[in-house]
C-alpha cells in the first residue's frame, strides 16, 4: 500500500527554485529517508507535504486522498504528522504536559466539557495522561515526566518531539534531521526507536543527515541535489549511485560509513 | 461660494494638523526601525514639548529659547526612558507585548506626573508670529500654520540628509536593515538604540510646541497624538519615515473632512476607523511596509 | 513518611508557593467578617478578579495580545444599567443579554483582528477599546455620554435583593472563586492544553492538529465573557456608569493586577487585584498619585519580577541558592 505520494511538486521563492519537479511515493510499511546536501531543499518539501507552505505546482497525495493545499492542521488530523528541524517543543509545560497536547486530534472535550467534567470527559483525561505516559516509556523518558521541557538537555527534547508527534497516533510520521545535535550513543538509540516506532505500525520518513542512521534505518532513500530527485531506492542502491556520490563531492567518506 | 472656502478652510486645517501626526508617525518609525520596537510612549513627548514650553515662556523666558531648551529637555526624557524602561527589557529579550506595555505604562506615569506639578486645566502658548491671517480665495491662512508647514518641510529635507548624508544616520539605517550585520561591522547598535529615542522624542516636542498655539496642551494630551502618530506610520507603510509623514497628512485630511460632514464629535472615531480599515484591508500601507 | 530535610524544605517551597493566594483569600474572609469600610474595597478587587482572569486565560494560557478588553466590560457594564435603569429589566435577565451581546460582539471583532500579528494587534484592540469609549460618550441618547447613567437597582432575583454590604461581598466572593474554577477547569484540559500549545509555538501547534484559529477566538470570546460578566457586577454594586470608569486607565490597572499576581497562574489575577486593590489605601489621601503609583509599579514588575508574587517561591529559591555556598566559606 502506497502512504504517501508526491507527484511534481515545485516551489520557488522568487526567482529561487528550492524544489523542482519532484516525484515519488512513499510505502506504508518500513522506514524512509529523504538525504541531500544542506539547501537541497528537503525541509521544503516537508513544507509542502504538512501543509505549512503551498507548492507552487504539483499534488501530494496522503492514503491515495489528495492532500494539496489543506491546512496543516487538517493534514495532521488525517494522520500525517510532522517535527521540526529546530525542536518547537511548549518549553514552559511540563514533559508529560507536552505529550498529553500530542493527543489532541485523539480526544474531544471542548469548553463545556471541560467546566462540567462528565463521566466521558474524566474518562478522556485519564486515558490521555495513560497513554502520555506509555509513550515517554517508549522513548525512555518516563522518569522524566513532570520535569520542565526546557530543562531537559538537546538530546531528550528531540526524543519528546517525537513522543508528542507520536501521540497523536500518526499513520505517517516525518522527522525533520531527528538526529542534528545527537552524539553518537543518543543517534543509536534513536535509530532503536525510530525502528520501534515502524515495527509498531506507523510509516516513517525522515529527513537526515547523518548516514550512519540513514544507512542503518531506512529501508528506501530518496536523494535530492539542488531542488531534484537525482536517485531512489535501497540503500545499497544508493550508496552505490554514481549521481549520489558526485552530488556529496565524492563523499565517500560519509557513505561507507 | 462661501461653503466652498469652508472647505477649503477645513482641508487646510486638516494638513496642518496632519504635518503634527506625521511627525509623530515618524518619531515611532525612528524607534522602530533602529530596535523593532514601538513606543507607546511618543505621545509623552508631544504633550511634553507644549507644557514645558509654556512652563518656561510663563518664567518670562524668550519663546525661541524656551523651544529650545525643551526640545533639549524632552530628548533628554527620551533618553532616560530608554535608559530606565526600555534598556532592562531588552536586555532581557523582552516579548513585544511587554515592550509595548511597559511604554505604555511609562507615558501613564509622564502623564500623571504632569497633572501632579501643573495641575489639569488646558494650557495654550502664544502664536510664534502675532499678525492677522493671510487670506487666499476666502481661505484664512494663520501664520502659525505656515510654521506648521515650513518647520516640518525643513526637518523632512534635515532627517532626509541626516539618514542619507552623515555617518551616523547611515549607522542608523544599518541598523533597520539588519541588526545582526550592523553588529558586526562595528556599529554600537545599544547606542543607537538610545540615540534614536533622544531623536524622536526630540520630533515629538518640537511637534507639541508647533501645535500647541493653534490648540492648548493639556496633561492628557499625549495619547490621542500618539495614536494618530501611529496610525499615520501604519498608513504609510510601518517603518517608512517618510510614508509616516504621507500618512499623518492623509490622516489629518481623512479627519477634518469627516468633522466638516458628520460633526465634531466623530473626530476621534474618524481616525480609529481610518486605523482598522488599514490594518484589516493594507496592513502594509500605501507605500507597502519596509521589511 | 520520612522527614529529611529535603522533604521539609520542599513541603515548605509547596506551602510559599500557595502563600499568597491563602492570604489573598484571608483578605476576603476577613473583610467579609469584618464589614467595615474594607468591603467596598474588597468587593471592587473581587469584581476585577474576574476581569483580570478573563484577561488571563486569553493572555496567560493562550499567550495573545488584548488592550481592548475594556471594551467587553463596557458593553456588559452599559447593558446591564441601560436594561434595568432605563427599561426596568430584572437584573439577571439584563446581565444575560448583556453576556449574549459581548460574546456576538467579540466574535465579530476577534474573527478580522485576530488575523494580526505583533504591534499591529496590540494596536487593533487598543483601537476597539477606544472605539466603545467614544460611543459611550458619543451614543447619548442610550448612554446620556459624560453624565452617565445612575440609579441602578441591586442585584437580586424577584424580591430577593442583595442589599447589606456584606450580602454583596459574599455574593462577589461567590462569583470570584467560581470564575477562578472555571478558569483552572479550562486550563486543565484538552481546550486549556490547546491554548498554552498555540501559545508556546504556533507551527508546533497546527502540526499536532490545533486549529490555532479557532482556539484564539474562542479563548477571546470567553475572556470577552469574564469581562462582561465584571462590568455587570460594578454596575450594579455601584449603581452607577459613566465612559471614564471603562477607559484605558482599567486596561492598565488590570494589567498591572494581572502581572502583579502572576500571569499564566490560576490564582494570579486574585492575588494581584486584591493586592493592588489595597494599594491606594494605604496611599488614601493622595488621589492623583494612584494612576502614578500603578504605572510605576507595572513597569517595576515587568523589569524585575515578570513573574509576580505567584512566582514568589522561584525567588525565594534562588535567594537560598545563593546564600548557601556563602554559609559554607563562613568560619
Ligand atoms: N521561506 C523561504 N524563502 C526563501 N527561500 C527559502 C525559504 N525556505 C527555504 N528557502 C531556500 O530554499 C532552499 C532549500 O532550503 P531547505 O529546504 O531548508 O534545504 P534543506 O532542508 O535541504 O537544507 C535554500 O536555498 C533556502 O535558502
Ligand atoms: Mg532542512
């Protein structure tokens, strides 16, 4: 089953093309990987697909349903779910707090519901924090739950990004350079739980710069240079396109990693 | 024949008064473009520049002089309240609301403190040039709205060269363009922060001492100018010095002509109309905004 | 249990931390107990407890920008005194319609201005703030402008009035801590965690499915709410409104409450209202200076402790932190 699919999508700024004539899809099951050097236009192409930029031609398709030009908040309501490249975590909540805001599309108590407390309402709440909780396990931060989200050090507020990303329980999940500032026992276990999080159902594509985690994670690679596809597919494919190793200036160094 | 030099009559009185607003339009360009933020407290300085003026000229001083040394005077406020109010929130990376807030709060305390030493009853300043109006068509043209006009034609063409021609405005204008740049290259952007608030605190009082003789000034003066200020800025595109002073003669005109239609008492409800249309319709102005 | 002197400390942190909006409360009882003179100026930092934490929930929890709301308290305020002293309305039925009308006239300004951003916002409700003060002035034949409106009944329902000074203040006690439960019901809950989200980051928001739109007019409406409901409330304590009663000097004032107590904090706007509320007490004999003594305070508090009493235990903390390495080089 296909869960994504993106059908030539362009987007200039100006006079600026930062995407051009961009086509693939994305499997439902497995782990995949948008790579490309900086300024190769991969957080403007998460910027199309979630719906907080418009491109400037070209569809995207979410479950077969198009997509183009809804809301982010709509998109991420369907199922499509994504995180920043900077962390745009709440800083003043607490942890727990953080991930509980991640169910939000999950549950439905409005104003009236939360002045008079029905059953349903209190019911909702409980699950919410129960489910919060399960999910700060799963990325290994539960002891860490009524902590300030500001006090939590670089490496665990990328993993709660993902925890309240995964709260709303995406079909979809998109990591924007989900390993930027991690050291390399943090990027291990992350890898761990990206691949945790695949296992247990939801699609995964991430934007990445660190090949280690690409190479070890990531079942299909789509390569961007300059605003285009330049190649796709596994990445024993990849590592061994002659286009991909051009485009990272006979970088080898970084695929033999 | 004679309603038609009313007219004429209302729309002179509206530019008149519009050079004011534009002057104050862009005393809060002046601050905004050398630190992103708006002062609310702009209006202090115009009601300022009025009382300290009659303060002095009623000690007998020469009204040049007492222009000038007020002038002086309301810079230095300028300065200070940069200094105590302003300084410590930014330093601190205050949000814009807070900034906003504690200007505003500031211009409250300038103001209570004015009723405190001069009391609340109105006060005017004689006309700079003590001679019958001119008279144009029908059109009463008084002298002191030929000084209105000169004064503010003059600083236009001196902010112009100062902003173009000298060192330090360029500095200044480094400074609108890109704060972080400015940095590097050298220009003490906290100077220039403190700098641009004795410069348009300066604007404001030389706009309260044009315009005090065709009013009077009062301890409360201060906030409906620096509404209009601002809503001149907003009309001419936020941050353009000279699209504020566009903005303050459109406003002004906008305002006399609603009087002159619907009455008096709209005059105020006139402007804050002409600052909603431009805010939800061109939040960018007729110029279009500067960044 | 164990009594380490951690947990000591910690109880004690918990116990400063509730501190002043114990002693705020304490005010109230006792000024309840008392009846004196006090009541009147107990019962006016209650009625603006409420627009303070109407104020609150749209600025504290959702992080927006509002210089208008005086505008909502005047339209509560003049439709509770125009139905009841002009038309001869029952105040409750007055002071509904008025709550229907404030919660029309938000949504129809907030749905264009909350579309603003930055200084442009500020700007836009500073404008509808003083927009209802001109038509207050300006509507004479429903509002009679500057002389406003006078003798306006009690409250009360069919014979039941709210007469004696003390019945009053008990019912303000009343209508405070309900519209403080409200707030903390609101802010602990899916709607509340939706508002301090959009107030954290607006993108982080929309990508978990917030509609951010929707959430900020209906965060501005309820405070409109609030808002209405104290106007209702002054109306008919004082019996009296005139436009300089709902002019820019209660947007500061309440303000100055708001971080005073500590904005974002359920509690907050009771300790700042019934701490600035007694302020000029203290400071009776010199009216003029009131307005003097607000601004300066405001910007004292912004300066130097943007957190406000509510934050009072941080401070104290932070002092202790400081003073402890020093005890240790002490002989
Ligand atoms: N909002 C924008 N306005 C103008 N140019 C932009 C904008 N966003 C991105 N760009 C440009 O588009 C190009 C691709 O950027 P980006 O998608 O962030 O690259 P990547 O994420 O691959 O590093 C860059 O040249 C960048 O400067
Ligand atoms: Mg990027």
């Amino acid at each position: 089953m296909i869960r994504l699919r993106v059908e030539h999508l362009t987007k200039r700024f100006g006079g600026l093309v930062a995407n051009s004539d961009v086509t693939f899809s994305i499997n439902a099951a497995g782990v995949s990987a948008v790579i490309g050097p900086n300024g190769a236009g991969k957080t403007t192409l998460f910027n199309m697909i979630s719906g907080f930029s418009p491109p400037t031609e070209g569809r995207v398709f979410f479950n077969e349903q198009e997509i183009t030009g809804l809301e982010p908040e709509e998109i991420a309501t369907r199922g499509l779910v994504r995180t920043f490249q900077l962390t745009q975590l709440f800083q003043n909540q607490s942890v727990l707090e953080n991930v509980m805001i991640g169910r939000h599309v999950r549950t439905k108590a409005g104003v009236i519901g939360a002045l008079l407390r029905p059953r349903w309402v209190r019911d909702e709440e409980r699950q919410t924090e129960q489910r919060s909780h399960e999910l700060l396990d799963l990325v290994g931060l539960g002891a860490q739950a009524d902590m300030l989200a500001s006090t939590l050090p670089y490496g665990q507020q990328r993993l709660l990004e993902i925890a309240r990303a995964m709260a709303t329980d995406p079909q979809l999940l998109m990591l924007d350079e989900p390993a930027a500032g991690l050291n390399h026992e943090e990027t291990e276990k992350l890898s761990q739980i990206i691949r945790r999080i695949s296992d247990l159902g939801t699609t995964v594509l991430l934007i990445e710069h660190d090949m280690r985690l690409v190479m070890n994670t990531a079942d299909h690679i789509v390569v961007l240079n300059f605003g285009r596809k330049i190649a796709e597919g596994s990445p024993s494919h990849i590592q061994a396109d002659k286009d991909v190793i051009e485009a990272y200036l006979g970088g080898t160094e970084m695929l033999d990693a | 024949m004679l309603d038609l030099s009313f007219l004429g009559q209302t729309i002179l009185n509206g530019l008149s008064v519009g050079c004011i607003y534009g002057l104050i339009g862009i005393g809060f360009c002046v601050i905004y473009n050398a630190s992103g933020i708006v002062n609310f407290a702009q209006g202090a300085f115009v009601m300022l520049g009025g009382m300290i003026t009659y303060v002095l000229v009623s000690l007998n001083v020469p009204l040049i002089l007492a222009a000038a040394i007020t002038i002086i005077c309301v810079a230095l406020v300028g300065v200070i309240i940069e200094r105590i109010v302003v300084r410590p929130l930014w330093d601190r990376k205050a949000t814009m609301f807070v900034m906003i807030l504690a200007t505003l709060a500031a211009q409250i305390v300038i103001e209570r403190a004015t009723l405190i030493v001069v009391g609340d009853q109105p006060k005017s300043l004689p006309v700079f040039t003590d001679l019958p109006p001119l008279r144009l068509f029908g059109i009463a043209i008084g002298y002191q709205t030929l000084w209105i006009f000169g004064t503010s034609i003059v600083l236009i063409i001196a902010l112009g060269l100062f902003f173009q021609k000298t060192l330090v405005g360029r500095a200044m204008r480094a400074c609108a363009i890109n704060r972080e740049a400015a940095a590097l290259q050298g220009i003490q952007v906290s100077h220039m922060l403190a700098l641009s608030f004795a410069l348009s605190a300066g604007l404001g009082a030389i706009a309260g001492i044009l315009v005090t003789p065709t009013q009077f000034t009062a301890f409360n003066v201060g906030t409906p100018f620096a509404i209009s200020g601002f809503i001149a800025a907003i009309v001419g595109g936020f941050g353009r010095p000279f699209g504020a002073f566009l903005g303050g003669l459109t406003l002004g005109l906008a305002q006399a002509l609603a009087v002159y239609s619907l009455g008096s008492g709209l005059k105020n409800m006139a402007a804050l109309s002409v600052l909603l249309l431009f805010l939800f319709l061109r939040p960018s102005g007729i110029l279009g905004s500067a960044k | 249990m164990t009594n380490s002197p951690a947990t000591i400390s910690s109880k004690l942190m918990a116990a400063l931390r509730h501190a002043p909006a114990i002693a705020a409360a304490g005010m109230v009882a006792y000024a309840i107990a008392d009846g004196g003179y006090i009541v009147t100026v107990v019962g006016f930092g209650l009625i603006y407890t409420i627009f303070v934490a109407g104020l609150n929930i749209f600025m504290g929890y959702a992080g927006q920008t509002s210089f208008g709301q005086n505008a909502f308290a005047a339209i509560g305020a003049y439709a509770s005194a125009v139905l009841t002293a002009t038309y001869g309305w029952p105040p409750l039925l007055a002071a509904l319609a008025g709550i229907v009308a404030t919660a029309i006239c938000a949504f129809v300004i907030g749905y264009p201005t909350l579309r603003l951003k930055g200084h442009y916002l500020a700007m836009a409700t500073l404008a509808i703030g003083l927009i209802i003060y001109e038509v207050a002035v300006q509507w004479q034949s429903v509002t009679n402008g500057y002389m406003g409106i006078s003798g306006i009944p009690a409250l009360g329902i069919g014979h039941y009035e709210l007469l004696s000074d003390r019945a009053q203040l008990i019912f303000l006690a009343i209508m405070a801590v309900l519209s403080l439960a409200a707030s903390w019901l609101l802010r602990h809950s899916r709607f509340g965690r939706a508002l301090v989200a959009l107030s954290g980051s607006e993108d982080a928001a929309r990508a978990l499915g917030i509609n951010v739109r929707q959430y900020k007019l209906t965060a501005f409406i309820i405070s409109a709410i609030y808002a209405s409901i104290s106007g209702t409330l002054f109306v008919h304590i004082v019996g009296f409104i005139s436009p300089e009663m709902i002019g820019m000097n209660m947007v500061i004032l309440a303000f100055t409450m708001l971080y005073v107590g500590g904005i974002g904090t359920t509690t907050g706007p009771l300790i700042g209202a019934i701490v600035i509320g007694l302020l000029p007490e203290s400071i009776r004999s010199f009216k003029d200076y009131q307005d003097l003594v607000y601004g300066a305070a405001l910007i004292l508090i912004l300066i130097y402790a943007p957190g406000g009493i509510a934050s009072l235990d941080q401070v104290v903390k932070k002092l202790l932190r400081t003073k402890a390495p020093a005890k240790e080089v002490a002989p």
